[in-house]
C-alpha cells in the first residue's frame, strides 16, 4: 500500500510472492486469510507512509484499529 508499491513489488516480487493490498484494512483483511491459528502476521513498514498516516504513532493506533475489527 502507499506511494512506494511498484517500487516495493519491483524489488521483491523476484525473491517471494507479493500480494497488492488497495489499503491498510486490505492488507490486514489479506494477512488474517493467508494465516492460520497460532500464526503470527509481523506488520513492518518498509518505508515512510506521510502519504497515509501523519506519523509512526497514528499508522500504528489505525494498525491495531484495523485488528481489532477482525474479531
């Protein structure tokens, strides 16, 4: 997601699979259907996201926002 996809998907999609998420509740939508039970989904940042969020801190609370509404 965010401003930086092509460049992300050019750099990886060689190496692993990549997976396009249209947002941030995609993107956590995608990693809850991926997982299984006792999986652990890691979200880490690859780059600045200014274009989303207004901070680290705001792109976290709407992280655990968006996980939250998976239960």
């Amino acid at each position: 997601i965010g401003e930086a996809t092509q460049k992300i998907i050019q750099a990886l999609d060689q190496i692993k699979p990549v997976a396009l998420a249209a947002s941030l509740e995609d993107a956590v939508s995608q990693a809850a259907a991926f997982a299984s039970k006792g999986d652990v989904v890691l979200f880490s940042p690859a780059c600045a996201s200014f274009d989303m969020f207004r901070n680290y801190h705001h792109r976290g609370l709407e992280f655990k926002r968006v996980v939250g509404e998976l239960q």
